[in-house]
C-alpha cells in the first residue's frame, strides 16, 4: 500500500521520539495501548494548529504586504479550542482587533474551497476588504489502532499541513471565479469524520475513486465543474490530492493528458493529504507555473460532495 501510495514523504506536527524515532516508536506519542485520548490531542492542536498557521502567513508575508487586512478566514477540521484558532492566530500576528473573522470547521478537505468562496464573496460585497485566508491541519493527531484494510489506507494518505492566501481585489495573482457545489446522492456513508474518546476517527471508502469517476462521467455534473466550457479548453487543474487513486480516477473520467494534473502529484509526492491545505499548496504550484487562461479547482469531501470554482492568472 504504501508503495502504491504514491507518496515519498508526509509531515508532523508531532514531536520526535527517543533516538530519533516516529511517534509510535517507544518513548513516542503513540507508544502507549491504549492511544492518548482526545483531550491530550486537542491540547497539541490548539498550540501547533496556531504556531503552524502563522509559519504559512510567515512565509506569505515575504511575497507580499499582509497591510490593512480586514478579514481572516480559517479553515480546519482536525480540532477544536475556544477562543479559536483564528482569534489566536490574530493576536499573536497582531491584526487588529476589529479584523471580522469566519472560522469553517469540519467540512474536510474541500473547506479551502469554502474559505476562499467566502474571501471572494467579502471583496465582492466590499472591493477595499483585504481577506487573509488560512488552511491549517493536524491529521497526524488522530492515528486509529485499527487493522481494517480501508482504515489503514485512509491513515496512510493524511499528513499535516497548512497554507495562507491573501484575497483582494487586486488584478495580481490569480484571479476567483465562479464557484460551484454539488453533492452526489446516496454518498454520505463514503467518507465520515466522528469524533471518538481517542481522537476523531476517519472512514473513507474504497468506492470513492469509482463513485468520482462515475460523477465525472455524467456531462451535466462536468458542465457544472467547467462552467459549459469544453475541457480541452481548459489549461489549468488544481484538484484535491486526496490520493493517487482519486487524481487517477478524475484524470481517467475526464480523458485529461498525463501532464494536467502535474501539480496535484507533486504536492501528492511530498506532503500527502493535507485535508483542506492541500488544494491551496496545488494553487500556489500553479500560481508559480505558466499563465492559466481558463482552470478549475476542485476538491471532494464529505457528502460525498465536490466544490471548486473557476480560476485563471489575473493580467
């Protein structure tokens, strides 16, 4: 499985155990039967969610002014801390007290898509608003002591990260179009997130790969995704690395060249499933890469539901 991955490398927050051992090694996080339960992981979430979340404004700041910022919105669904993780994450960057802020929890990994729709919608409503939106994940908090096949293939596919993204409506960068939303019916028991005593624990489906392909198949839901564009016309894909099978499955159903989906295996190879950073780490890929005229990003999750919008390289 883990050769099949398509994965060489995924990230922690968690500390190094004894002799430079992973968390389940001894003396590690995960050392111990029975697991740490969910309080002692929600206690790591709510200090490295924050510390993680200001290293990606960190880097962003160096690319760009994070001045006058008037909005911030965060997404993440690997924990819970009240205040939360965007009123820590403003003070200790020192935004401005009267920064409105929108926190979109749970969701999974299509919540960069919600974060950045609502960024659009705000600059929409507001073209002075100056939106910081923040992808934060701790999935390496939530390690199952299971032994089925598709939980093991689903702890398999997560790592921890997070990204950052200003929204305005400055022409730099790329530019948010419309955005889109669909949920596939009879799906909901493919991909489920409860929260237990020893941390939240993932289900994901074997069937999810084929149920996308499936959806990607019906022209109506392709006309959704692409706006009634045809798809050689578009020349930019930023979709969800969720797992090789699922880049797999929508690169099949779309009949996309071998290129199109570059970027998502590339994140894929060096960070895993981020959950929601991990389509905001394809856009910044992309972002870096030859000017798109017409793309797509799009991201699958719980529902079984797909969200994405409309993009391209402002002039």
């Amino acid at each position: 499985m883990v050769r099949r991955a398509g994965i060489d490398h995924r990230w922690s927050v968690l500390p190094v155990g004894p002799n430079n051992g992973s968390p389940v090694a001894p003396g590690g996080f995960y050392a111990d039967d029975p697991h740490p339960g969910t309080g002692e992981r929600m206690a790591i979430y709510a200090d490295a969610a924050p510390t993680l979340a200001i290293a990606a404004i960190d880097r962003l700041s160096t690319m760009l002014s994070l001045d006058g910022v008037t909005h911030l919105v965060v997404a993440s669904c690997t924990g819970f801390v009240a205040p939360g993780i965007d009123q820590i994450i403003a003070r200790r960057v020192g935004l401005s007290p009267h920064v409105e802020r929108l926190l979109v929890g749970f969701m999974g990994c299509y919540a960069a898509v919600a974060a950045l729709r609502s960024a659009r919608h705000i600059v929409r409503s507001d073209p002075s608003a100056r939106v910081l939106v923040i992808a934060v994940e701790l999935s390496t908090l939530h390690l199952q002591p299971a032994v089925g096949i598709e939980p093991l293939l689903a702890m398999l596919q997560f790592g921890d990260g997070a990204a950052a993204a200003l929204v305005t409506t400055d022409p730099a960068g790329l530019a948010i179009d419309a955005p889109f939303a669909m949920t596939l019916p009879a799906s909901d028991d493919l991909i489920q997130w409860a929260i237990t005593d020893r941390g939240f624990a993932m289900h994901l489906s074997g069937e999810v790969p084929g149920r996308i392909g499936a959806a990607l198949a019906d022209a109506g839901f392709v006309a959704t995704l692409t706006g009634g564009r045809d798809i050689a016309s578009i020349d930019g894909w930023a979709v969800h690395a969720g797992g090789r099978s699922i880049l797999d499955s929508v690169e099949n159903a779309l009949a996309l060249p071998p290129t199109a989906l570059a970027a998502s295996r590339a994140v894929l190879v060096e960070n895993g499933n981020m959950s929601s950073a991990t389509l905001m780490f394809v856009l910044a890929r992309i972002l870096a890469g030859p000017p798109v005229e017409q793309g797509v990003a799009l991201a699958f999750g719980p529902g079984l539901a797909a969200e994405g919008f409309g993009f391209r390289t402002a002039p």
